[in-house]
C-alpha cells in the first residue's frame, strides 16, 4: 500500500519535471516563432484577420482600474474613460475642442436673461437595453443626480449643498417627449460647456431602478459602446453598439486592462499584447518613437500640476514671503527635466491653451539669495521643517510624482528649509482625511473647458477643503468677487478682464508653486488610426480605427 | 522573504562529526577553530566585515553625497565618474549603496534587537517554568506563525503607518516565535543539568538561576540564530520599502532604491541592478556565516 | 487514526480563536480613534457615529469580538471602504489567481527542489552537490521582488519570451469555469490558452517558489543524508540490492517526512510571498489586493484578508500534519 503510494507520487513529481522541461524548450525554440506567428496573425490583412476571428479589437492599457461605471458618482479618470464609451450626454465636445456639439440634443437655445435652456433632443435614439429615450429619462436622471449627495460632480459643478441639493438649477422639466427646459436661480456662463462632461451621461432609469445599487456594475447608455463584462482590477470589456445614432464605432470591441506599473504596461505594447496606452513614462518615450510598430501621440494640453502650500495652517506656510520665498528657491526649469520634454513650466493656475490666461505675468524665477532675503524678513532665517504630501503613481500631469518631491526636498536645503517628504497612495493623498501637510502636490485636467473650471475650483474660498479643490485653503476676498462675477457674466470678453485680474493676485500670494503644464504622451500600435486625444483627458473611441 | 524556523534553513544534519565531549571553556575555542577552518563561514564572515567596516567608512568610501541631486546628471551610465551610474535625479548610485550599509546594520540591529529581546524573554520563560506559563506562551507563539510573516509585518506596518521604525518594528516581531521556540527546547535542555539542581538545591531564586545560571548556557543558539536572522531582517524589511511601507525617501535604503528605479526598469536597468545585488550579498553573507556559527558552536542542535 | 484526526483538529480551534483575536484586535493598533482615520478629520460627526456603529466601535470589546465571530462564521467579511463592496465577494474573486500560482509554484518548487535534494545527496561532495547546494543558498537569500524585475528584463525586455504582467493575454478567449486558468483551459479543450496563461505563470512561479525551492532543496539533501547512513539501508545495500531502488524505494521514502513538514511551512511563506510578487507581475490576485487596500488605508479589507489567509495556512498545516502521520511508519493508531 505505502510503497504505491510514493511511487506515485514521485512518478508526478518527474512527469511535471519532464512536462516543464518540454514546454521550456518549447519556449526557448519555439516560441519566438509563436509569438511571431501570433503577431502575424494579427498583422495580416484585415480580411484575413477578420475572417479568422471576425473582430477588431483593441486593447487599452491603463494604470488604475476604474471605481465605479456609474459616471455620476465618481471623480476618477478612470471610470470616467470608460463611462465616456457607454453613456451619451446632452451635448458632447467636438473631436479636438471643447467647443460642443450635439449628441442627445439636436439643438438648444437659451433665454436673454440666461436663466433658462431650452434642448431640443434626438427622437431615434435608443439605450442599449431597448427602452426609447425621451425627455422624461433627462429628467430623470437630473432628479436622481439632486436625491442625495452621493453625486459629486453634479454637487461640484452646479453648487449642491445638504440644504439645496438643486444647486444653481432650480428644475429640468419635461416640456414634450423631445424637449427638456432647465431653469437656472443665475445665469451660468459655462453651463453648456459643463453639461457636456462625461458625468452628466444620460442612463437608462429602468436600468437604474432594475439593479439598484449594483448600477455602477451594470451601466445601461446610450452610446457608441455597450457594457459587456468587468472582472475588478483585470478588465472591462465593452461591445459595438449597432445601433448608435451618431458615428457608429469601426471597431467591435473595447478592452480596458488594468497594468498598473507604466514600465510593464509599455512592455506589453511592445510585445503587441495591447495596443494602446496612457501613462507611458517619459523616459520610454524616445523608446517608443524609436520603435517602427508604435507611435506616439500627445493629448493637447489642458492641464496643470502644482505644489499647494497649506495656507490655513498655523507656521510658516501662512506668511506670504514664506510662500514666495519657495517659489523663488525651486529651479522649475530643472525639474522639467524630469518631465522629459513633455512639461512647459506653469506661472499661472490656468493652462496657456485657455482663454483668460494672463500671459503679462512674470514667474518668479530661480533665485536663492532672494528667496533667503524674504525668509530672513519673514523671521525664519534658519529656516524650518515642514513635510510635503505627494502621491506614489504618476498622473498625466505628473510623470515622476515620488521623483519630484525628492528633488525640490534636496533644492528646498539651500534655503534652509527641511522637507519630510511624505507618499500616499491617490486615494488617501485626495480623501483630505489628513489635513496635516504643509505642502501638497496636485494637479488638475480641465473638464470642460472654460477658465471658470479652474480658477474656481481650485482657488476659491467656496472650495476651500482638504481633498481636491482649494487644497491650499486660499481664502481671497477679492478672488472669490471676481471669480463669482466671472461665472454669472454671459459676456466672454468682460470675464476675460476678470480672470487676468484674479490671476494676478493669486501670484501675488502665491497660494501655490505652479509646477508644469503637459502634453500627456499615449503610446499606441501603428495599426491604431484616427485617434484624436481630447484636452479634456477622455474621448469616445467610436472613430477610432484597428487597421489589423 | 522570511525563512522559516532555522533548523529547517539548513539542517545540516550530515556532518556530524565533531564531537560534544569537550568542556565548556574549550568548547569555544574548538568553536572559533571550527568557525574559521570552513571556507563558507569564511566568506559569510568576510562579507559581514566588509560591510561593517563600509558602514563605519562610508563618508570616506563613497564617492558622492548620497542625497546630492543633479537632475541634469540623470540615468547616467556607470562611468568612471559615477561608478555605478545615476538614478532619475542624478545621484550616485554607488554612494547610496556604500550609505545604504549603515541603514541595513540598523535594520539588523534593532529589528533582531527586538526579536530577540522579545524571543529570549518568552522561550526562556517557557522552557524554565513549564506548565500552564510554557502553554500560554507557547500557544501565543503558535498563534504568530499561524500568519504568514511578510503578510504579519504589512498589516502591522499598515495600522502603524509607513516608515523605516515601523517596519524595524515589524520586522521584529515577526521574529519573535523562532527565537522564542529555540530558546525554549535550549533551555528545556539545561535545566536538566545537574549543576542547576545544585543551584536551586541551595536555594537560589527562580529568577538568578535563571539569569545566572541558565541563560548563559544558552548564548550558542542564541547567537545562531541572531546571525541568520540579520539575514532576514534585512530581506524583510528591504521588502516593505520597495512596497513603499519602509524607509522613505531620500533614505537611500536598498529596498527603496529598488521601487523609485522601477520606471527606468527598460532605459536604466543599472539603477534596479546593484541596489538588489547588495541586498542578495549581504543576506548570503549572514546567512553563510549563520550556518557556519551553527555548526561550530552549537554541536546540540545537531543532535 | 480517526482519533488522532479528530484531536488533531480540536487542537487548531484555539489556534483558529487566537488568530482572530489578533487579526481584531489590529484595528485598535491604529493610534486615535480608527473611524476617523478611515474617513478622515474632514468627516461630519454624523458620518464618524455611523461608522463606529458600523464597526461597533461603542460597545465593549468583547461584544465587537462576538460580532466579529458571529459574522465570519456566517460568511460575512464586511465591506470594503474603497469600493462598498462585500469583501468575501471580492476575495472569492481573486482568491483562485493567487491559489493557481501558488500551488504552480510549490510544484515547482518541489520538483526542483526535491530532484536536486535526491541527487545531491546520492552523490554527496560531486559537482553536482555543490552547485545544487551553492544555488541553494543563493536562493534562500533572494530578494524575490529583485528576482522578478530581473526576471522581467531577461525575458520581457532583452528576449521577450514571456509576458511581464497579468494572467491571460487580452487576444485570448477562455471560457472560465472555475477561475484557475490552467484548469479551466483544460476543461474546454483551449490549447492556446493553455499555453498563454503557462507562459504568464512562469516567471511569477519561479519568483514565488525561489526560496522554498531552496529550502526543499537543502531539506531533501541533509534528510536523505541521515537516512542513508541508517543501518537498514547498509543493510540493503550489503545484500546487494538495485541503488536506484534503494534510493527510491527505502532512503526517499522515509527521507521525505521531514521535507513534509518544511512543504506545509513554506505554503504559508507562498501565501505571504504572493504580496511582493503580485505587484511587480500586476497578478490580479489577493496578495495585490492586500496591498492595495493597505495603501488606500482599507484597514476592514486587510484585516478579512490576512485574516482568511491565516486561516487558509492553519488548514494546510494540519493536512500536512495529518499527511505526516499518515505516511510515518512510526507511528500506528489503533
């Protein structure tokens, strides 16, 4: 009986020996050729491949998996990019701008007073569970987005408080199957611009009410592409949607992988086994171009990263030559060396590609004798400790966040000044659960567009908290004047006057250290055609093309 | 990571062949003789004081400031200059390794530190007052390797929150249950002796037999296992921080430096290359020299 | 034999109670209050008061332990803070990735670990010896994230043999029945599945079964050694028996209890292992799921999951300990 046993046992033992040793040799001898033959096939002729498989499919490679695909109740890119493909909002942005364009809505016009949008909508369109889509599914959803205060970007665009959950817009109502009204409690000059973010997609309310709180598992739009499969931190799998109404998609299928280091993620464009990625490190971006099967492509700017010093705390970071002295004390123009050609040094807030960018500013500039003298005048000649909160993962405005830091900690020396530099992962460094950072690193991608979308959400007292927003607790009289003038003025020009202005006290005191404006590179398999990154940080893939 | 109990890294239960007749003082010196005619404990040996000394030198050895940036300067190619080349912010490569010594030895130190502190005050109190204090202990020492030990010390360092300290902290304790158990069966084996008899014949207290007379006897395996737990320590805890819950930057601890090179993986693979071969290298060299002490101090533990 | 099982199992109880009081008692290691540290100092007192009742931070520890117990023997492991969603759903999720390459690697490691161990110690002091045992050494003293980097610039970067991350390539179609891609590829009949979910374990495996491999390796040598120095196989081999049937039939045979014991000690080094190794392979596995919620502060998430693991580890020691009564020809129950 025992001897059985063992013979067994080891009789396994080698017969995985002798397997591994064949299936090695398979890969030492063989498996070039596989991998090549794999490629092949995925390279022939479209017919060919077509024929084979019958579909073209892309993979995207990206860094984080999404929260949750319910783009109402998350801030997260992630999410957002793939919610982007499945849900359709009123109005979408053109293909290169922010400039919109109509999608649900054919058409739409607003009363003098500013305070009420009329949209005509679409009568052909579908969800893809089948139900028709009417005025009465904007309504909706609009309902649902002001029923608690579980939908942040509603909450952060339209100004819902726990009071007044409607925020600036007083009702949508429906006013024919094919017409929804809003009324405004004040004129809103981007609100056409803001109801175009992938937020505000329109999704199918006998959907929401069948699955109820696993929504956000099972996303039910409109758009060019329909929800197939998540398997959590793995894949999303998104299908054609052969009904759309708009540009209906060249390819069948959309894969979202979920690579979270950039260096493998780039591995794996080269191996062929994705065909497009975001994230790509800028020191794999001469590889890339170098290589004759992929391209480059840069998403235009619209961003901007930034040290926040922390303005409300007690010390050093509240004193103005404290906060100008650093400024003065970090050489920007080499720490975009460490942006790798994809960064221009940031002076304002606001991205130069914007209108109301106030170019007369002048930077600060390098100048450590300067930036000693106005420690010395602040009362911190020897200098002081203070910590600098970053986050470990790059984001598109910041390729080397952990490098970063370690560099303006060495710079920041000279002044006499020490630096705890202090990692968190993205979601505690934006949770704001802990308010103990003197400096903080964060950046910002424009949602829609408009000036309004930065200055104010990120430098007005009315957003002064800890995890995204004001995170330098700024709080501007002046600033808040002219940034809630600018938001209910319809003329463009007059707000142009009012953003310069505020810009130029914001530099005078120096809330921030403004880092870098980028062009985020995307690296993608030449067989990609026809994609055009938006500034925005996310675009519907349905006119991209495989030509496999 | 993490070895398990020692007697299972290398029982070396085949070379059986010195004998246990000699007496106590003697028994050193034969210790040391052994020690130092097996060319392995030699090399361990070597490697140890090699980075003993680069600890104690570093300042003079290295040949930058490890913490000196020179953005420009980065993803330099190892060079006359830079011998090692550069990382992403310029900095020499060879001098945080040559720095990076003084933070393995504080690892080693202060992580086994607590181990054993820890470990020896648990197994000896055990192993010497048996009953209901050896089950109580012991069952709590079960109930530590009952965890995964990496996955013991990344809980602990989560709730402590991420620094070089918490993981030493960590590190320790995860140490804590082989110190405790060897400690223990040594001390179950003295106290047998006659002479301890004697000592509590005579009406010596618990505690002073204990501290006297005990734990002396038990210096071998204790010493045994100090030194392969270094080893350990080291791995584990160069682990954490290349998860990010260890030493911080701009420490230039191995483990980090490891994690920050990671991006360059493709363009500079020398940045991932030399931090992870000096790891390899000063964990072989503990535990070589570990082995070697086994079978020259302690003729016990190999029955 | 029955018994024995039965005490055998009785004894893991108190274990099994031990382990969750500490896993418990973790979350009131963090310093301060641990509802606020979840959801941070900007959280409203009325949030703060919903998550102590939550996690019944109010009531006596012993009533929260009770709960606590009360819940996982029910299945219940709590919710996670990042994602709301249960936790014993999302680790039934990715407990096969990590289980797959767990048990690849032991395999792995035990075929190694245990051939080199036989022949190194048949043929004691040969080249072969020593270089098995150099290897050995070297391998227990890996850093396994080091390996796997290097791994991942030999065979991704310079040769690219292998993929550097994930389970399955995208271009791939696998009908999943039972989650462990190897099996499932078996089940449908997917060869070129098969073979791409082999190929993405390869390097993950030999990282993770490096130093087990080592240890098996050093084990099987020295156990082999003592017992063949034993009376009964001189005797064998002064009656002139085959050496290969000596060495198989009686040395290996009872050489391999002890290399037993160290197999169901290093599954829980795997267990462990796993964490370091997920992350560098992108493994969608529990190990990378752990880390995750270490960093986003998912204190709920950590503590089921090591909690689940330990668990997992205090079963496959006593299956190794009843393996080894089992097969000791010592030791006869009645």
């Amino acid at each position: 009986m025992k001897k059985r046993h063992y013979m067994v046992l080891f009789t396994l033992f080698f017969a995985v020996v002798l397997f591994m040793a064949a299936c090695t040799d398979d890969a030492g001898t063989g498996s070039t050729g596989d991998s090549q033959s794999e490629n092949a096939s995925g390279d022939q002729g479209s017919d060919e491949a077509e024929a084979q498989n019958g579909k073209k499919t892309l993979v995207f490679g990206r860094g984080n998996d999404s929260l949750q695909l319910d783009p109402s109740k998350v801030t997260d890119g992630e999410s957002i990019y793939v919610t982007n493909q499945i849900f359709d909002p009123l109005v979408r942005y053109k293909t290169d701008s922010t400039e919109v364009k109509p999608a649900l809505a054919t058409e739409w016009n607003v009363s003098d007073d500013g305070l009420v949008w009329t949209f005509t909508l679409r009568d052909d369109v579908t969800f893809h569970d089948g139900t028709d889509f009417t005025a009465e599914d904007v309504v909706y959803n609009f309902e649902r987005w002001t029923s608690s205060g579980d939908f942040s970007y509603y909450a952060y665009m339209f100004g819902s408080t726990d009071e007044d959950m409607g925020g600036i817009i007083e009702n949508v109502k429906a006013t024919g199957d094919y017409e929804v009204k809003f009324t405004l409690s004040e004129p809103n000059a981007p609100f056409l611009q803001t109801l175009a973010m992938p937020p505000f997609g329109i999704a199918s309310p006998e959907a929401i009410e069948k699955h109820g709180e696993d929504f956000f598992k099972n996303p039910v739009g409109t758009g060019p592409f329909v929800f197939e499969e998540w398997i959590p931190d793995d894949k999303i799998t998104l299908s054609k949607n052969e009904d759309y109404f708009g540009d209906m998609a060249n390819i069948d299928e959309v894969i979202f992988r979920t690579i979270p280091d950039n260096g493998a993620r780039f591995l794996e464009l080269q191996a062929g086994s994705i065909d497009l990625m975001k994230g790509l490190n800028p020191q794999d971006i001469q590889t890339a171009e170098n290589d004759e099967n992929l391209q480059v492509i840069r998403r235009p700017s619209m961003n901007v990263s930034y040290m926040a010093f922390n303005t409300s705390k007690k010390g050093p970071m509240s004193k103005k030559l404290v906060r100008q002295a650093i400024n003065l004390a970090i050489d920007k123009e080499e720490l975009m060396s460490l942006y790798d050609g994809i960064g221009k040094p940031a002076k304002n807030p606001l991205p130069p590609s914007l209108w109301g960018y106030n170019d007369n500013i002048e930077d600060y500039g390098y100048d450590v004798e300067e930036a000693k003298k106005l420690l010395a005048e602040a009362g911190y000649a020897d200098g002081f400790n203070i910590n600098l909160h970053t986050f470990a993962n790059p984001r598109p405005y910041m390729p080397q966040p952990k490098i970063t830091a370690q560099a303006i900690q060495e710079m920041l020396k000279d002044v006499n000044i020490n630096v705890e530099v202090v990692v968190n992962d993205w979601d505690t460094h934006t949770s704001g659960e802990d308010t103990s950072y003197d400096m903080k690193f964060l950046g910002w991608t424009g949602d829609n567009g408009d000036p309004d979308n930065f200055l104010y959400v990120l430098l007005d007292k009315d957003n002064a908290n800890a995890s995204a927003g004001n995170v330098a607790m700024y709080k501007s009289d002046e600033v808040h004047d002219l940034l809630k003038a600018a938001q209910t003025e319809m003329d463009q020009e007059e707000r142009i006057e009012y953003y310069m202005e505020a810009q130029k006290i914001i530099h005078e005191d120096a809330p921030w250290f403004p880092i870098a404006h980028t062009t985020p590179p995307i690296a993608a398999s030449k067989n990609v055609k026809n994609y055009v990154p938006h500034p925005t940080g996310t675009e519907p893939f349905n006119l991209l093309d495989l030509e496999k | 990571m993490s070895l398990q109990p020692n007697s299972i890294t290398n029982p070396d239960l085949s070379e059986t062949k010195n004998a246990k007749t000699a007496k106590p003082r003697s028994l050193w010196m034969d210790s040391l003789f052994h020690l130092l005619k097996s060319k392995t404990s030699l090399i361990g040996f070597c490697i140890i004081f090699i980075l003993i000394v680069t600890a104690i030198f570093a300042p003079l050895i290295a040949t930058h400031s490890p913490t000196e940036q020179s953005i420009l300067n980065q993803y330099q190619t190892p060079s006359s200059e830079h011998w090692l080349g550069t990382d992403a912010l310029g900095r020499d490569i060879f001098s945080r390794i040559i720095y990076g010594t003084r933070i393995s030895i504080q690892i080693g130190v202060i992580a086994v530190g607590i181990s054993m502190i820890i470990g020896v005050l648990l197994g000896s109190v055990a192993g010497y007052f048996g009953k209901w204090a050896d089950q109580i202990i012991m069952r709590f020492v079960d109930i530590l390797l009952a965890f995964p030990s990496i996955l013991l010390a990344i809980a602990l360092v989560a709730v402590l929150g991420p620094s070089l300290r918490n993981a030493m902290i960590a590190v320790g304790i995860i140490g804590i249950p082989q110190f405790a158990r060897i400690i223990r069966s040594a001390v179950l084996s003295v106290k047998e002796t006659e002479y301890i008899e004697a000592a509590r014949a005579i009406g010596a207290k618990h505690g002073r037999t204990l501290m006297q007379h005990v734990l002396p006897n038990c210096i071998a395996p204790i010493i045994v296992q100090a030194t392969l737990s270094v080893g350990t320590a080291i791995l584990d805890a160069a682990g954490l921080s290349f998860l990010g819950l260890g030493a911080q930057p701009p420490t230039p601890e191995w483990g980090a430096m490891l994690s920050d090179g990671r991006a360059a993986l493709q363009n500079a693979p020398w940045v991932i290359t030399f931090p992870g071969l000096a790891i390899f290298f000063v964990v072989i060299g503990f535990n070589l020299f570990g082995d070697g002490l086994r079978d020259a101090l302690d003729p016990k533990l190999k029955k | 034999m029955l018994k024995y099982i039965a005490k055998r199992i009785l004894l893991t109880i108190p274990v099994l109670i031990g382990v969750s009081v500490l896993t418990f008692s973790l979350i009131h290691l963090i310093p301060g209050d641990p509802a606020k540290s979840m959801l941070g100092t900007k959280a409203t007192e009325t949030q703060l008061k919903l998550l102590r009742e939550e996690l019944g931070l109010n009531d006596p520890y012993i009533v929260q332990y009770g709960n606590f117990v009360g819940k996982i023997i029910q299945g219940d492991l709590g919710e996670s803070i990042q994602s709301n969603e249960s936790i014993a759903y999302e680790l039934l999720q990715k407990l096969p990735a990590t289980i797959e390459l767990t048990i690849f690697a032991m395999i792995l490691a035990m075929a190694v670990g245990i051939t080199a161990g036989v022949i190194a110690a048949v043929k004691q002091y040969s080249w072969f010896d020593n270089i098995s045992m150099t290897g050995a050494l070297f391998g227990v003293s890996m850093p396994i994230f080091w390996l796997g980097l290097m791994m991942i610039l030999l065979f991704s970067v310079q040769l690219q043999l292998l993929p550097p991350s994930g389970r399955l390539s995208s271009s791939i179609e696998l009908e999943t029945i039972t989650n462990f891609y190897l099996l499932d590829s078996i089940l449908t009949w997917n060869w070129a599945a098969f073979k791409d979910a082999f190929f993405h374990l390869l390097m993950p495996g030999i990282a993770l079964g490096t130093i087990p491999m080592a240890i098996i390796a050093r084990m099987t040598r020295s156990s082999m050694l003592e017992v063949m120095r034993q009376d009964y196989i001189r005797t064998a081999d002064a009656k002139g028996l085959k050496k290969r049937i000596i060495i198989f039939r009686h040395a290996l045979k009872n050489a391999f209890l002890p290399v037993l014991t160290v197999i169901g000690l290093q599954f829980g080094f795997l267990l462990g292992g796993a964490v370091l190794t997920e992350s560098i392979f992108s493994w969608p596995g529990v190990g990378r799921y752990v880390y995750l919620s270490v960093l986003g502060r998912d204190y709920p998430v950590v503590q089921s999951t090591i909690l689940v693991i330990a668990i997992i580890f205090v079963f496959v020691n006593l299956i190794t300990d009843l393996l080894y009564k089992y097969f000791d020809p010592r030791i006869r129950y009645k």
